[in-house]
C-alpha cells in the first residue's frame, strides 16, 4: 500500500503539506534491518525529503538530501523524485544510543550536533542546484528548517516523527509548513502557534492515519482551507544494470581490471534496496571496449 501525500493552501498564503510515510518506513526498516533509534533517523528523512520532492513539477526531477553529522550513524542519505518515489540509507545501520531522559529514542545523540546537510536537486536545469546548512540539533527536522531558511530563504516549520513498537515502525510522518511571501502577521503568528504545539506527530497519525484529516484537525477551521488532491509516496529503488555499468566506467579500465583479475568478476550491491549486480570478465571487457570505439 502506497503512502498518501496531502497538500493544503491556508488562505493563498500558507502551504501545508502532510505525507504519512508509515509504509516507506516499514520498508526502509526491513531492507535496512535498521535498529530503532536508526530507523527513527533514516524514517524522518525520507519523509522531510519526499515532501520536497512533492513540489516537483516534472517527473524525473529529482533530490538528494545528505544528513552527514559527527555521530555513530555517519552519514544519511535520502532520495526522492517527481513521481513519489524516495529512497534511503545509513552508513551505519545498527547504531544504539541511550534513551533520552524523556524516554524517546536520542536521534541527536545518533546523527550529532555538529555536522552538515546537503541537498542537492536536479530539476532539469544545465546544472543542479545544490545547498547546504549546518546541522543545528540532529534531531533532523530543525535541522532541515534551518537549511530551508538558511539555505533556501524559505521560512518553513517542520515537524518529523516516527513511532515504533517491536521492531516495526507503527505511524511515522511529518508535516511541513511553507509561509508564501503575501503571507500576513496575523495568520502567520496563528500557524506558528498551532504548529509550535505540535508535540509528537507521530502520535497524530498514529491516531489520525489520513493526512488530510491530520491537517484538518490542526488548521480545519482556519479561513479558506483548499486542499489539493492527495498524491502518492512509496520506497522504491531506481537503480539498474545501466546504472551500474555506468559506475564501473567511472573506476576507469585500469582498476576495473585489477577487481576483475582479483575477484573474478565485479559485484555491485546497490545500497538503497540490497539487489546484487554481477558483471563477469567478459561483461567489463564489453563496457570498456564499447567505451573506446
Ligand atoms: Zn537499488
């Protein structure tokens, strides 16, 4: 089953958009064999990433958010396209940290405070467009709120959960909130209000698994609330034997010949979804000839 993805505009002038990424998480987790507190990190930035590439107008655009702080998980890497694909992975997918005093899992203490994220888009243009912003707390949505103001000049709220119980993920989602730049002080200064009471939204789609009703019982009585039709997000792997072959030219003959001569042949594990390549001697000796021709 699909996620489900719902945008509103509040008044032409604020952006809501609330994706449930449950399954995508569920997804993650199980190819990943993530731990908790790993499944937490990787779980919310696939989510923060999809509702960017939400705003895709082409299918084949595409992101690459890369979370890269100074804790045990390393680095985080999270895609997404036009068509509601987004993948994901960790660097290090068995990481534990101590709880939190509140009892939550201590996504900061995995990520770390002091570190990076870069994302970079391409949207068709000759050259990708490409930011970054430091990491403000590792939590990850205040994170991508700073890069999306730093970064982007766009004011935004962001709110990132995801919840589990016995290994698996039982709700995860997130809400990202866009101020247009008509918006007035009045209706800002009530959003942020609402938004900043968001405690765990995990736990409002835990209970309220349809995005568009999340969005209704935090924003539903504000004036002219629009909603647009609800799209669809899933976890899925783009990759392909061109893409690997394209990788394998990249080493250059030199040290794609030495792994050959090593291993006998060359293999490549796709790191978002598992799935093995193998290209025998023959296979490469093809790639590098058709290369040079
Ligand atoms: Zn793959």
């Amino acid at each position: 089953m699909p996620d489900i993805l719902q945008k509103a505009i509040i008044d032409n002038q604020i952006t809501v958009l609330a994706l449930n990424s449950t399954s995508s998480v569920n997804k993650a987790i199980k190819l990943h064999d993530l731990s908790p507190v790993a499944a937490a990190a990787l779980g919310r930035t696939l989510t923060v990433t999809a509702l960017m590439a939400s705003g895709f107008k082409n299918p084949t655009d595409y992101v690459t958010a890369v979370v890269k702080g100074n804790g045990p998980i390393g680095s985080i890497t999270a895609c997404a396209d036009g068509k509601g694909n987004v993948k994901g992975c960790v660097d290090n997918n068995a990481v534990e940290t101590t709880l939190r005093e509140d009892g939550h899992l201590d996504v900061g203490g995995a990520v770390g405070k002091t570190g990076k994220i870069t994302v970079i888009k391409n949207i068709g243009l000759k050259q990708p467009y490409i930011g970054t912003s430091n990491l403000i707390t590792g939590e990850i949505a205040e994170d991508f709120a700073n890069y999306f103001a730093v970064s982007e000049q766009q004011p935004c709220a962001v709110s990132l959960g995801v919840k589990l119980a016995k290994g698996k993920c039982v709700a995860a989602g997130g809400l990202l909130i866009q101020v247009l730049p008509q918006c007035g002080e009045e209706l800002l200064s009530e959003v942020e209000k609402r938004a900043g009471m968001i405690k765990e939204i995990s736990n409002s789609f835990y209970t309220t698994p349809d995005p568009r009703q999340v969005i209704d019982n935090i924003f539903g009585d504000l004036p002219d609330v629009v909603y647009a039709l609800p799209s669809s997000v899933r976890y899925k792997c783009d990759c392909n034997i061109s893409r690997i072959r394209r990788l394998v030219l990249s080493l250059g003959r030199q040290e794609a010949f030495d792994i050959v001569k090593e291993q006998g042949c060359i293999e490549v594990q796709c790191h978002f979804c598992g799935k093995k390549y193998r290209l025998e001697q023959q296979d490469v000796e093809q790639l590098f000839d058709k290369k040079s021709k």
